[in-house]
C-alpha cells in the first residue's frame, strides 16, 4: 500500500516517534511537510442554527462528533482548536478519528476548549498565571500546550476564547496578564501559536497589544479579502485567529477562512445547516517541523 509522506509522518508522530529515526532522504522529506493548523468555535456541536430540523436529527443520532472529523479531514489538520468544546467524550471522538491526541482546557464558566495534535502533547496547564485564575478573567478559557515536534524543536501553542461583549474592559485585562504569562517564551525565541476566538476585531486595541508584544496576525501577513468567521450564514466579523511568534512566524505560507463545506449555511436553503456559528480559520506554516 502507498502512502503519503504526510500520512507516514502523521503516523509516526502519532506514535510518539522522531522522523529522524526513517532513512535520511525520507525524513528530511518529512521534516519539511507545511504544517496546517486550524482555529474553530465549534459551538458545544450542536449545529447551527440549531433549530433546523436537519441539525437537530444530525445531534439526535450523535452524528456530529463523525461529521467534523470528516470536515476538518478535508483539509489534513496537523493542529486544531475547539472553543466552546462539546462533552470530552465528543471531542475524544473527533480525536480518535483524526488520529490525534488532545488535552482539554476546563472553562471558568461553561465554554471549555480543547487542543487537538498530531503531534504527541508533551506538556500543558490550564490558565497559565502561576497562581489561582481570578474568577472575573478567562470565563472562557485559556490553556498553553508543549507539543514534541519532529525537529526536537517544541512548539507552544496558547489556546484561547477570550470574553465576548462591546466593552473590552476584560479582554484587555486577559491580553495582558497573558503576556505576561508568555514572556518568557518570547525571550526564549520560541516557536508559539495563539489560536481560538479573541472575540475582537483586527481594528481594536485588543488586537494592537498583541501586534506590540510581537504576535504575527496570520491572515494579516498573507491572506486575501476581510477574512471573516463570523456568522456562518453571512460572515460580518474576523474574531478567529492563528497568530505565531518566534522562529515559526517567518514561514506563514497561507491563512484563510474555511469557506466551503459543512462549515457554511446555504442561505438559499431552509433546511441547510452549519457545524457551527463560526467559520474556521487555517493557517499554513512550511519548512522544517
């Protein structure tokens, strides 16, 4: 059987290995696959609008968990994050199906994330201040991951729902007390990504904080269009982001909204549903992993 060298790394990564340990032609070939990473408000996967009588058939006989997997499948994700996750069981679903290892990030409300890998997640901490989450910030969530790249390399990735709301108040409050958070990574001149909902627009001081620290906007580096994710029948907002920093930033090849497929509603038809509210965000990285 044949297979390809994004299936054979995926493979091995999957089983905790190094590509270093294949023939050295292969795994140079392996080191230098893009990596493709996914940021998704999956809205607890209920469907969207969830009303419609096809959605509500589609949860009531517990296809949703095969149906984003099959989706997010398409576009051969190495990294994915879920906002506003469904039950673990669920997302251990879509997991399972993807072939990839997770770690969930507990909410402070009722909107927990999770962080789906190819690669074998080495660490990870939920809400990572050093000390107690003060109970009015990351109501959503916000969890930082260690995932064990091919290269020997780590890679940290923050995935983050940020409060949602016109008053920025919170959301700067977050932004910042992440930063600090993060410092030491930059310092460091790690690799990083900070993926999820920022519930922000790109025009907005929220947004400005990151840009100042040094996070690299994905989609402002080298995607077309306005690139918005929000709503699903008639995307109005860009709120979803891949951000990067460190040496990772300098090998942004693509950053779109996934517009297509079960992840849009066809406003032409009552019956058509979407996987959620929110349009996914991807991004491509290329060069050694």
């Amino acid at each position: 059987m044949n297979i390809s060298r994004r299936h054979f790394s995926a493979a091995i990564a999957a089983a905790g290995l190094s590509t270093t340990t294949t023939t050295p032609g292969f795994a140079d070939a392996t080191k230098s696959a893009p990596l493709r990473v996914i940021s998704y408000n999956v809205l607890v996967c209920r469907g969207w609008p969830k009303t419609r009588r096809l959605a509500k058939l589609a949860v009531k006989k517990g296809q949703m968990a095969d149906r984003l997997a099959l989706e997010l499948a398409l576009h051969e994700p190495d990294v994915v994050n879920f906002s506003e996750s469904p039950s673990e069981a669920i997302t251990q679903a879509v997991a399972e199906k993807l072939g990839m290892h997770h770690v969930r990030f507990p909410s402070g409300g009722n909107w927990p994330g999770t962080l789906l890998s190819r690669f074998p997640i080495a660490h990870s901490q939920n809400a990572p201040l050093g000390g107690p989450r003060p109970k009015d910030l990351y109501t959503r969530h916000w969890g930082r991951a260690e995932l064990q790249m091919p290269s020997g390399d780590p890679l940290i990735v923050h995935s983050a729902h940020l409060f949602p709301g016109a008053d920025p108040a919170v959301r700067l409050k977050e932004i910042r007390t992440m930063l600090k958070s993060m410092k030491s990574d930059f310092d460091a001149g790690r690799s990083m990504l900070l993926i999820g909902d920022l519930n922000h627009g790109p025009d907005t001081d929220e947004y400005k904080l990151w840009i100042d620290a040094g996070w690299i906007d994905t989609f402002a580096a080298v995607g077309k269009g306005e690139g918005l994710t929000f709503t699903a029948d008639n995307p109005r907002y860009r709120i979803d982001y891949v951000m990067a920093a460190g040496p990772i930033a300098q090998r942004i090849t693509e950053s779109r909204p996934l517009l297509e497929g079960a992840f849009r509603v066809d406003s032409q038809d009552p019956e058509s549903f979407a996987l959620s509210d929110h349009i996914p965000q991807l991004a491509v990285f290329g060069g050694k992993q």
